[in-house]
C-alpha cells in the first residue's frame, strides 16, 4: 500500500515539514508583555511530541496596541526574542517545523478572552478597552466587543507595515522556520480589504486594489524581512461573512499574494463583524475546504485546509481530492494531542508505533500484545 498523502513530506523552498499536519494557531491568553513562557512550551511541546509536521504558535503582536488581549504573546520588541528561541529549540528538537503567526488586531483589539463574559464582568475587568484601537475608519466592529477605533492615517499605516517586516526579521531571529501573516477574522488586514469595514477615500481604500494596497505593503515587507529560503503563509478570510469580500476576490488577492512570495495560502473564513462566532457558512465537517480548494485552483498556489477536521481518514481524502497541501487541526488537537500518531494508525501505517518517541513507541507496541484482543 503507497503511504498516504498525510505522512508525505512536503517541501516550501528550503524548508521541509515531515508530514502534513499542522497546528492551527490558538491564542490562549497565558503571556506577560507578550512573552513565551513555561506554560507555551508545555503547551506548543506537546504537539511536537505528538509530531505534527508544523506547529503554529498563537498569533503574535507586531505592536502592543495589535494584540487581541492583554495575555497574547508578542514580537514587538528585541527582548521577545530570547524567550521564543526557548520554544523553537524544542519544536525543531523534537522533528517538527517551529512556525508562527503574526497580526494586528486593529479594531478587534483590547477585548475579553473568548471565555470571559463582559456582562457579569466590567469592561475594565474583562480587559477590555484598555487601549485605544485603530482602525481602517472609525466603524467599530458592533456588539459586543466594539471598541470604537480611532482611523488610522496613511503616514501611521505606513508604520504598521514597518512594524510587519521588523516582527518577521525577529521570528527569524527566534528560529522559527514558516512565518504566517493573519489576514484572516476580521483583524486589521481583513477590515482593510472589504469594503464593509473600510469606507476609506484615501490610497487605502476604495476599489479592490486600493484596500488590498496595505495588506499587500505588510506581505512584502515581510518578504523582504524574512529569509528567502523559509516559507511564508497568510492565513485570509475567503469570505467576510458580511457580504463585502468573496471568494472572487480572495482568489484575485491570492494571485498578488504569490506575486510577492507567499508560499501557502491559510484558508478560513469570516469574522469581520459582531462575534467573532458568526457564522459565515454553516459549520459542518470540513465546511472551509472548499474555499482551499476554489483559492488552490483559483490562483494555483498551495492552500492548507482548515476547520472541523476531525480523523486522518477525513485529512487523507481532502490530499487525496487536491483540495489542499496542509491540514491545519485546531480544537481536535486541544482534544488530542498526539491527534498525528493516531491519524497515522488509523490509516494503517504505524501499526508498530515507529513514528512515536521511542521512550514511548518502545513500550506502546511491548503493550499491544498484552491488550484484549
Ligand atoms: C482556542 C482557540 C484560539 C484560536 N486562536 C487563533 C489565532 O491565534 N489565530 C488564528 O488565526 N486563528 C485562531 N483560532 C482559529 C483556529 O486556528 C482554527 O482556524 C479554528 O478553530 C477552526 O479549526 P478547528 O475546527 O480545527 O478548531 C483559534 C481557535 C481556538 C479554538
């Protein structure tokens, strides 16, 4: 039997991932002024036990005031870098690519975690609205977490894509080896490209090509910031979920993206207004993999898949089919963790545990023979 799609290497300019599983980037609200710390390592390592092929870390703040909550981590500054090699070093040590995603929050910043309830909690408590959020306008993003943004000028945007390139040339000097933009739910680059959120009148907004002009500036000073043999992905909204932006257009931006040197494009949907909750597309098994498919073959550039991907059987077909390149798993991995080793046996080809650590592997197939048949 040929080894399934899932367990192939795949290659991205001098970087190879040993198999195409991948951990969705997951904020977890654990950092101190934007810091890795014991708990991210924990966190993060395991999965590099569990052996994904790529291991994102949360997203990552190129400013302070780009965060989503007070406990997101950063690479806003020099003195992240140390605290990030920490985590790297593992992840490579471990056999999986160390990769990380930064972004602005923009107008979705300074809000709650995800968990928290604003209603019993004031907002000062909940950690929301401590800062003041920018924007493409001054339209906040509504109910129920709308700060409202201050509109950024064209001379600050400007900052904001300095600021873009400076975090990538740290991440490179953290080692990570794949750097993903956010573009995607809604956060700053995302408001800028629809027209619902950006009414602009400048070179910023307007037509498609005015409000993909800034988010297009922060992919190439990224490009020019980051090594040219390591990978870049953007992680897009293919749809806004509020009407203003469709896959016509992800497709048309995807095509300038790889113009500049994106490599994979990370295919999600939705976000841009209201709760962050809102539904886009019905969510059912695998309900944004046709937007990977239409974007792979719209713009013949590599996409990875992601939301509700559950088994290996359900990863392999979507290889199989040529709908993606990478499977990005999110909350099955917080569910299992070694989620890769077990997609691997229930595609039949680790039925001898080979792939595990060997202080684990080595026990795991002694045991096997000793379970109830
Ligand atoms: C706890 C949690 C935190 C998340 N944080 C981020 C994030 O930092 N960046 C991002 O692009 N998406 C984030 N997401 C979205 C996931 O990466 C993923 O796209 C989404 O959960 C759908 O995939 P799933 O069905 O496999 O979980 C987060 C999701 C969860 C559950």
């Amino acid at each position: 039997m040929s080894k399934p799609l899932l367990f192939t290497p795949f290659k991205m300019r001098g970087v190879v991932a040993s198999n195409r599983a991948v951990v969705s980037p997951m904020v977890q609200y654990r950092s101190t002024d934007g810091m890795v710390n014991d708990f991210h390592l924990v966190h993060l390592g395991k999965f590099a036990l569990g052996k994904f092929g790529i291991v994102f870390t949360e997203n990552c703040a190129i400013e302070p005031r780009g965060r989503v909550t007070e406990g997101d981590l950063g690479l806003w500054d020099d003195s992240q870098i140390e605290s990030h090699k920490r985590l790297t070093r593992f992840l490579k040590q471990e056999g999986s690519l160390a990769a990380t995603q930064i972004t602005h929050s923009g107008r979705k910043g300074s809000t709650p975690r995800s968990f928290d309830k604003p209603g019993e909690l004031g907002p000062k408590e909940a950690g929301w609205q401590r800062w003041q959020v920018v924007g493409p306008t001054e339209l906040s993003a509504g109910e129920p977490y709308s700060p409202a943004p201050r509109q950024l000028t064209a001379a600050e945007i400007g900052e904001i894509v300095k600021k873009f390139g400076a975090a990538a040339r740290r991440a490179d000097a953290a080692g990570y080896d794949v750097i993903e933009i956010h573009g995607a739910h809604g956060y700053l680059l995302a408001q800028f490209l629809s027209p619902i959120s950006n009414t602009r009148n400048d070179q910023y907004g307007g037509d498609r090509a005015g409000r993909m002009r800034f988010p297009l500036s922060a992919a190439k000073a990224v490009r020019t910031n980051w090594p040219e043999h390591k990978p870049m992905f953007i992680r897009v909204s293919a749809v806004d979920g509020a009407g203003g932006w469709d896959v016509e257009d992800t497709i048309a931006y995807a095509k300038e993206l790889k113009a500049i040197g994106i490599d994979v494009v990370d295919t999600s949907s939705g976000g841009l207004t209201g709760l962050s909750t809102a539904l886009p597309v019905k969510r059912s098994l695998g309900f944004q993999v046709p937007f990977a498919a239409a974007v792979k073959r719209g713009a013949e550039i590599p996409t990875m898949a992601v939301g509700l991907i559950l088994d290996g059987p359900q990863a392999e077909a979507i290889l199989q089919a040529g709908d993606a390149d990478l499977i990005a798993i999110g909350r099955q991995a917080l569910y299992d963790p070694f989620w890769t080793l077990h997609a691997a046996q229930e595609l039949g080809c680790d039925s001898d545990f080979d792939m595990w650590t060997p202080e684990y592997g080595w026990w795991l197939e002694k045991r096997k023979n000793n379970l109830p048949k």
